[in-house]
C-alpha cells in the first residue's frame, strides 16, 4: 500500500501579494531560464514565517524590505508541499513590505510550467520556443508565488528574448530596450488577477489580426509561413467577443487578445486572460484540409476560451472545488454562442450527443464523483477535469436556463459578474445572483444538482385517461449503472417537462418534483396520443416509460414527427436502462433496425455510440460477424442515400454525417465501401486525387482494417510528410483500426518514438485499443511501461485519460481483478478515480453479458 499523504493544507493567511514585478530570460538552447521577482506584499499579521508555493527552481537569493530595512531568511523548502517557506530570525511587522527572488529553473519538456516547445522545421534543424500553462497549480514551477486562485495580484511582466523572436504576455507592450542579442519586453500591468492565468510566449510566429466591433485588437498567431490558417478563428474571435459583450453586458476588460497556436501542447486550450493558448489542431484551419467536424471544433474551443475571459479570467472560482462554476459555464456559453454565429451547425442538438450524454454515462458509476468536489493536493485537482465538471456542470446550466428563461438568465449574470468583477466566488455566489433575478428559488433546486452525486430516472408507474386529460403517476429514484443497486434515497428538485402529440417540441406543461413521487395532470390530451416527458432533452435524468407508453411514441421516431431531440433521448434512455439491466438487449436492437429512415445526424450519432457500446461487449463472443451484419442492415440504407460525393449545397449535418456512416459501414466491413476507399486511398497517395478532408478518417481506418505492413507503411510515409497536425491526428487515430497483431505492436512502438509528441502519444494508444486484439496489447504494453508513462505525465489528466480509454471495454471479471492487482502496489495518483470507474465498467460489461448473451445471440441468428 502507499504511505499515507499527510493532510492537505492551503497556504496561510498571514502575508498578501498585492503586486508583482517579473522578470524572465529564457534559453531556448540550454532550455534553462533565470528569473527575478519583487512582490509588494501586505503583512497582514505579524510573523516570522512567510510560506508560498514553489516548485522545481533553484532560488538563489531572497530578501524582504520593510521601512528601509533589509531581512534576510532562511530557506525551507518543501516539494511534497510545494512550497518555499521564509524563515526569519525576528518577526516582521504588519503593514507594507517587499520581497524580492533570484532563481532558475528548466524549461522542461512536461508541458507544464515554463515549458520547450518544439518547432523543429521541415529541414530538420531543432526549433524550439518557450511557453507557460499554470492552470492548475504550475506557475509555482515558473516563479515563487501564492499560487491559489483566490490569491489575486497585479502583475508586471518583463520578457529578455533574442531580437528576431515574438515575445507575448497577457497584456500589450509597454515599452522595448535592447541588451546584446536580446531585446527586453516589458508589458504592461494586468488587471488585478490569479496566478494560473498568468502567460508568457517566445518563440516563432506569424500573426493576422483585425479589430472586434468593439474596438479590441485580435491577433492569431501561426507557425511562419501559414498565416492564412488562422483566418478562420479570427473570424470567430472578432465575432465573439461583441457577442458576450452584448450578453453579459460587460466589455471585455483588456486592449488586447491573443490566440497562439502551439506545437506541445497537453490540454485543447488555456484562457490565459488576454494571451490564448492552443493546441494547433484546436486553432488553424487549411481550407484544402481541415475537415467540417474539425471547423466546427475550432469554433466552439474559441467560444469556450473567450467565455472564460469573463467567467473565470474577470470572476475566479474561489478553489478548484468550485471549478466547475468556470469549465461548466464556458462549455453552456460557448454553444450559445456558436449557435449565434453558425446557425447551420444546429450546435444545441450535438450538445445532447456530444456533452450531456457523455456526462449521463459517466454519473450513474458509483465512482462518478459531484459536481462540487473537495479536492486539496495538485494532483487531485488534476482529476477533476473531466466530463462532469464540463459537460455535467453545462447540462445542469442549460436545465436552469430553461427553468428561469433567457432574461432572467443574462440578468442574473450580469449581476453576478458585476458583482464580483477582479474578485472570487463560491458556487453559491451564482445561485443567489439568479435567484435575485428570477425569483425562483434556484439555490435549493440547483443544490440538488451540485451537491449531490449522480441524477434521477423518472419513471412513469401509470397512466390513465381522464376526460380530455392524462393523469400519470412518476416517481424519483437514483439512476445506477447496475440496477441491483437499489434504494438509494437521494432525491432531486426535478423540473419536469412534457409534450405531447400535435405539439411535438413545445413544453406544454411543466411542474417540479420534489419528493418521491406524484401525480401529474397533463391537459388537452386526445386518448391514444403520446405523452413525453423532457422535451428537448433538457433535463438532465433518465426516463423509465410502461411499455404502452413506449409503444406510442415508437411510431412518432419512425416517421420522425418527434424532433431529433426527443428521437435520441428516447433512444438513449432506453439504451441506458438495457446496460443497467432494467430491459432486455433485443428491445432496443429492434428500435434500431426500425430507425432505418433516420436523417439527423445527431441522431444517427447517438445509434453508432450505442451499437458502439454492444460492439465492445459482442467482441468478445462468437457471434460478431452477425453483429457487423446487423450493423451493415442499420447503415447501409442511408449510406447509399448520401453517396460519397458531396451535394451542391448540403447541409453541414449532411457531411458530418457522410463522415459517420462511411467510417460505420468500413468498420462493420462493408466490402463496396472498402473497395471504393482503397480505390480513393490509392488515388490520395499517388496525388491524382486527393482525399476529401471530411473523409479521410473514414477511408484511413477503411483501408487499414484490411491492410496489411505496406498499408501501414504508406500511412507513416503520410504522417511523416505532414506537416498540419489535424492531419497527423488523423492517421495515428486510424492506425488502431489494423487487425493484425504484429503490425500493432509495431503502432504501439511508433507512439513511442520521438515522431510523435509527448500530448500525441496517449491518443495513438488509445486508437490500438479500439478493436479486441488491439485492446489486450494496449493493456500489456500499458503494464510494461507504467513507470515511463507516470514520469512522462507526472499525474496531468493525459495519464487518467489514457487508463480510462484503453481499459474501460473489456468484459470480465477476471479482468477487473487483474486490473486490480496491477495497481494494488502503484503509484496511481493522479489516475486513481479512472482506475476505479474502469474497473467498474468491467464488471457491468461482464454482468451485461452473461445477462442478455443468449437472447443477443438468438436475436443475430436472423442475420
């Protein structure tokens, strides 16, 4: 077993930043860097101790000023706390004083802290540039600081860089000197603002710009020589930003923003106030290149960061508890405003497949965790950047927008940040700002939410017809992943919703749930027509409906009366009620062999996850060629309708769903599509005609699931002659769709080899284990280089993403022990609750499967 940590402390409240001064010179070519810092501080109470966080520098001197006089303290320092502590022989008094650091420290490649980037060009000489990424808790790697969110300053940044390189910070420059070979940049102050969101850039780049309505400058920056690609997001960002002003009703608060495309890069983006960060795939768009679905990433990864400038960057979460308030609200506000700018993206209904959804499957785990989550120690903050802080925390704000109304809704924000502009807040700071201004008693409703792990299946126990009127009794109970799991007494304040047939899509009664269970009286309902609760799939529950009622609406999916919304979430809920051992398999293969007509993709999204789902359990049977041919019955209707070619005019839906099928109808073996995706393949790769970019990754993992050593070969020669990261992306994610054990083997070694990046290489592994061979290799490999990966990602939500992905989808219980056994004497921490969900998703799988095996089977044998 581990050591037991000791107890987690925050840093003491006796001595308060109010300014600091700081200087940084970093050597892109010994990858070290020399700091110097002077912090105004507050002594708040007198002291002989001033503890702040440090970590990974070498500090060559320290001193503190007060009225004229000079202190020199002891050192202590202390990594597993991370902190550096001032130690002095006599005690300093309250009021003002001054501090002042020398130190050094590396520019690692950890991509975090005050990292190297490599930019190393097409001619093979090493480029590098230096970049920051704090948030969470790694601008102590950068400079001694009190590296807390709530512990905000102002911060004046000085930048020595050789001449020819660009120098970025938060805020513009103030003035620019010369010494030597270098020039000396130093910007000017920031708004009073947190340590993690603070950002420094050297390196080499090219940038367009223009200004926002509103008058602040946007510029993006490129790799030399692609400015063009940063077009697009100059587009979104220019529009955005008058977007949020409008909304929010509040200017965005600097002269200037950034958006820099950055080659290492480990998250998808970071906020930093006013000097963007991003990985180059969340950034450029090549318009010979860059994929629809990729397009439509860029602009909502854009949305988000500038949605943090106000929530998060102008009012800051108060501890990473609440982080939630930040990362949730930015992912509810960037498809607001997505859906402002792009109508044509119909970004509200992908939100349900792409985020809600994600969130509903992970929360019904009992190693799920709430949405408020206490956490202490840096590497359990790390851990929770997952799907229920984003998507959870988004789904739970997109129910109260609908609850309280859009006015309400801009009018509480705007309070909210007015309030606490430059300041922090706790969850219930927002709660009461809404409260105010809609007058609903949001605090105890949202609570429920919040505080509480998991979410309710409503579920209808009758219905009956009373005049013109349908009288249905509901009750409330925890949703769990395994339905032995019962009596659990958490309850919700659920809004309800219902509509119901001639009034598809529109919420014609609503009413709140507040205990157990109760009676709802729905009017002006004909007898035999349906009734639906949760229009829109807004409410962020399951439904559980008798199977007459179920039988009413099934015809409304089929001739599609019911809007693509309330298609997928029937769909899904009763997919999810299949898992947890509620209703039998065949019930919901027949409502997917009836969807045949089905024309959103959205909805076709959520079929494929599902089938996805049943893919990972029947692999490990003997029956899995009848599956791929009930998988072939599903999508080849509506693969033959769309064609390969794309029409004049269609829809952005339209290729997005192409994209789907083709990828579907190769990866359930259809031979026509295979043979037209090596005729294309071997066209693309001889030049004559290029593969459109919508459908690489569909005619990629095509050609590979029959390929053998020259195929793959082919698609190293292709990666390494790449030079636009979506499209490297692209074919490490396809590789694991090879069927051949020995060439896997060969993919895993590749992801291991300097070709690709550090924030790269946990993708390639996860692709190999997409198939069942592939899965098992993953698992041994994952094994043998445990050490390696934990040193490599130093906890980081990569290492947790990776545990999650590649071991999730097996299906024995022999599996999960041995998984088990495996960590029972690792270091794990940093990956300690993916281990426990994955671990968790075994044993349902394995339960799944000896649950519906034979009926799966006899269900199959008809294809």
């Amino acid at each position: 077993t581990m050591p037991e940590k000791k107890q987690f402390e925050r840093l003491p409240k006796t001595v308060k930043p109010v300014h600091y001064d700081l200087f940084l010179k970093p050597n892109l070519k010994t990858f070290v860097f020399e700091g110097r810092e002077t912090i105004q501080v507050q002594v708040l109470k007198q002291t002989t101790t001033v503890v702040l966080n440090s970590l990974d520098l070498k500090i060559s001197s320290a001193k503190l000023k007060q009225k004229g006089e000079h202190f020199i303290p002891k050192l202590n320092i202390c990594p597993e706390d991370e902190t550096v502590s001032l130690v002095f022989d006599e005690a300093i008094d309250q009021g003002a004083a001054t501090i002042e650091f020398e130190f050094n420290g590396e520019l690692n490649d950890k991509m975090k802290g005050f990292y190297r980037s490599n930019i190393s060009s097409a001619d093979g000489q090493q480029i590098y540039a230096a970049v920051t990424q704090f948030e969470p808790t790694d601008a102590r790697r950068c400079f001694p600081c009190w590296d807390e969110p709530a512990i905000k300053a102002v911060f004046e940044v000085t930048v020595s860089a050789p001449k020819e390189k660009v120098a970025l910070s938060n805020m513009p420059v103030a003035s620019e000197s010369v010494d030597g070979d270098n020039k000396v940049v130093r910007f000017a102050p920031t708004p009073v603002m947190s340590t993690y969101l603070v950002a420094v850039v050297v390196g080499d780049f090219d940038h367009v710009e223009d200004k926002s309505e509103d008058g602040v400058l946007v510029r993006v920056y490129t790799p030399v020589g692609v400015k063009d690609q940063g077009r697009f997001a100059l587009h979104v960002a220019t529009k955005v930003l008058p977007f949020y002003k409008e909304y929010f009703q509040i200017a965005y608060p600097l002269p200037k923003i950034d958006l820099v495309a950055i080659a290492d890069f480990s998250a998808g983006a970071m906020e930093n106030w006013g000097l963007v960060t991003y990985r180059q795939s969340c950034l450029l768009v090549d318009s010979e290149n860059t994929s629809a679905s990729r397009k439509q990433w860029i602009a909502i990864v854009v949305g988000h960061e500038l949605a943090h400038q106000w929530f998060g960057n102008l009012v800051t979460m108060e501890w990473w508890t609440h982080l939630w308030l930040n990362e949730g609200y930015a992912t509810f506000v960037e498809n607001l405003c997505v859906a402002h700018l792009f109508p044509e993206y119909d970004i509200w209904t992908q939100f349900v497949s792409d985020m809600y959804i994600r969130a509903l499957e992970l929360d019904c785990l009992k190693n799920s965790h709430p949405i408020e989550v206490p956490v202490g120690h840096p590497s359990e903050i790390d851990e929770i950047f997952d799907d229920i802080s984003y998507n959870k925390g988004a789904s739970v704000i997109r129910m109260l927008h609908r609850y309280i109304g859009d006015n309400d809704f801009r009018k509480g924000m705007n309070m909210y940040l007015t309030r606490h502009q430059y300041a922090n807040t706790f969850t219930e700071d927002l709660w009461s700002a809404l409260e105010e201004a809609s007058s609903k008693p949001v605090r105890a409703v949202m609570s429920t939410w919040t505080k509480q792990m998991g979410f309710p299946v409503i579920s209808v126990i009758s219905s009956e017809q009373e005049g013109d009127t349908r009288v249905l009794e509901v009750e409330q109970e925890k949703f769990c992943a395994d339905a032995k799991n019962k009596g659990d007494p958490t309850l919700w304040m659920v809004p309800l919703t219902f509509s119901v047939k001639g009034h598809a899509g529109e919420v014609v009664h609503s009413v709140m749930l507040e205990g157990k269970s109760a009676r709802v009286t729905v009017p002006n309902v004909e007898e035999g027509a349906w009734v639906k609760l949760n229009p829109g799939t807004v409410g962020f529950y399951r439904v559980r409906y008798p199977p007459e009622m179920l039988a009413q609406l099934i015809p409304a999916i089929q001739d599609k009366s019911l809007p693509p919304l309330d298609r997928l979430g029937i769909l899904d809920d009763l997919f999810a009620l299949v898992q947890a051992g509620h209703c039998d398999t065949v019930q919901v293969l027949k409502v997917i062999a009836a969807m045949k007509d089905e024309d959103n993709y959205t909805v076709w999204s959520i079929i494929a996850n599902c089938l996805g789902k049943l893919d990972v359990l029947i692999s490990n049977t003997q029956y899995v060629d009848a599956f791929k041919r009930f998988g072939l019955e599903v999508f080849k209707p509506i693969g033959e309708k769309l064609g390969w070619e794309q029409k004049p005019n269609e829809s952005h839906l339209d290729t997005l769903l192409r994209s789907l099928v083709l990828s579907r109808l190769g990866w359930y073996g259809d031979a026509e599509v295979i043979a037209e995706a090596k005729k294309r393949f071997k066209a693309h790769v001889s030049g004559e005609c290029i593969i459109p970019a919508d459908l690489r990754a569909a005619v990629y993992k095509a050609v590979l699931s029959v390929g053998d050593e020259d195929t793959y070969n082919t698609m190293i020669k292709l990666y390494r002659d790449e030079s636009l990261q979506e499209e490297k992306d692209r074919i490490y994610r396809a590789l694991g769709a090879i069927g051949d054990r020995k060439i896997l083997a060969k993919v895993l070694d590749f992801a291991m080899s300097d070709e690709v990046r550090s924030q790269d290489k946990v993708f390639v592994i996860i692709s190999v284990a997409m198939t069942k061979v592939g899965r098992e290799l993953a698992w041994e490999f994952l094994k043998t280089n445990w050490v390696e990966l934990l040193n490599r990602y130093e906890g980081g939500f990569l290492l947790a993403r990776l545990v999650k992905h590649t071991m999730e989808n097996f299906a024995s219980d022999e599996m999960a022990r041995e998984i088990e056994e495996f960590f029972a004497n690792k270091d794990t921490s940093a990956a300690e609750r993916s281990i426990q969900q994955s671990v968790e998703s075994i044993r349902l799988n394995a339960a799944w499967l000896n649950r519906d095996r034979i009926a799966i089977q006899q269900f199959l044998d008809k294809y």
